[in-house]
C-alpha cells in the first residue's frame, strides 16, 4: 500500500459493533464504511471498491462464510472473518472459502488492526493506483466520487460547496442511512450552517438530482434514521 488511505469494508449484523470498530479503525488512519449484512455489501460493492472486507460470520439470513465464497468468484479483495467460532474447523471452513484471514472473537483491537495492516502489506502495491471509486447513477444523473463532480448527460451540474460536502458524505456509504445528526455537525463545522440548514440543502440537492423533488427515488428520508443516497 502507498500513502493513501486504504478504504474498509466492515460488515456486523451488531449496530454497536459496527459503530465501535468503525470509530477506532478511523483512528487507526482508514476510511470505513459499514454494512449491516449480506444484501447490503453487493449494493455497496455495485458502487464502490474497498482494499479489504471485515466480515462478521454470523448474520441473519446469508452468513459471512457463504458471501465470502460467492464473492470470491467475482473479485479478489481481501476478506477478514470474524466469528464467536473459534474451533480448527469453523477456521478451515473460512479460509476454504477464500477469507485471507479468520479473527475469532472476543479479541484485541490491537490485534485487529495487526492482522489488518499485514493482510494489506500482502496486497501489490498496484491496487493502490487504482481508482477507489466508480461513478454512482441515479437515473440519467451520475456522480463521479474521485473528481467530486455531477452530471446530467454530458452537462456538469453546478454544486455550492455544501453540496459538493453532502455528495461526499452520502456517496461513501450508498444505501446506507446516514444519521441527520451527522450532517448537521457536518455541516455546521464546513458551512456554519445549523439544524434548518440541512433541510434546506437536501431540498436543493433532491433539485439538481430527482426528477421529481417532492416524491425523490434516489435521496431518501429514513424515517427516524436520516437521509439515504440510493443509486441505481
């Protein structure tokens, strides 16, 4: 890996687990995004690219063992396993599958983070150059996330700078709910704006994205969660 940043996947069923290794991953200097199960890392995979998955095994409905051998068939980004199943043969059962590591649970966090920067020290120095992100469509609208920029066709449509901040935020977990409280303390440290201010700005932003504003497909309010970029 070079410099840059290494963007992470982390997938737990647990609201509070996710919440908790993605706040001491950031610190630990990664970019992290959160998933809660299966259906929702191929939508998030459909979008963006990630230089390693930290994958709970045991979820509700399709576990992190049979995801792990579906996605190995497609792509070959590493995948961590971490699991409540430490017996030899739950092990080999993930690295049969194609996991590049297997943490059993409950563990250090210390050691995650180990075992996470040698996994990515194992990765050619090449897939650093890749591009990180892929254009996100939402009907004939397109949102390119390396150049920040969005399109209508061959038309670039002008964002203010709050804008160009919520794209940011929305399209680095897409069909991801992001809390309202967030954006708010996003925004009001970029922009100075408030709680209204907000509202305001996904109003303007469901403009230039929705054909139509007041019924929008694509930035969704989650009733008491927050607002959801939802491309194609």
């Amino acid at each position: 890996m070079t410099d840059l940043q290494a963007h992470l996947l982390v997938v737990d069923d647990d609201e509070r687990i996710r919440g908790l290794l993605q706040k001491f991953l950031i610190r630990s200097g990664f970019l992290v995004t959160t998933a809660r199960n299966a259906a929702q890392v191929r939508r998030l995979l459909g979008g963006l690219d990630f230089d390693l998955l930290v994958l709970d095994v045991m979820m509700p409905g399709e576990d992190g063992i049979t995801l792990t051998r579906d996605l190995r068939r497609t792509m070959a980004t590493p995948i961590l396993l971490l699991t409540a199943r430490g017996e030899a043969s739950n092990r080999i059962e993930g690295l049969e599958a194609g996991a590049d590591d297997y943490l059993v649970k409950p563990f250090e966090p210390k050691e995650l983070l180990l075992r996470i920067n040698a996994i990515l020290r194992r990765v050619p120095q090449v897939k650093a150059a890749e591009p990180v992100a892929r254009s996100l469509h939402m009907g004939a609208v397109r949102y390119d996330p390396d150049r920040g920029e969005l399109w209508r066709g061959a038309e670039l449509i002008r964002l203010t700078a709050t804008e160009a901040q919520l794209m940011r935020i929305f399209a680095a977990t897409p069909g991801a709910p992001v809390p309202r409280g967030r954006l708010v303390g996003d925004l009001e440290r970029e922009a100075g704006g408030g709680d209204r201010a907000v509202d305001v700005q996904i109003t303007r932003l469901r403009r230039k994205i929705e054909d139509d504003p007041k019924q929008p497909r694509y930035l969704q309010t989650v009733r008491g969660e927050g607002y959801m970029l939802q491309p194609d």
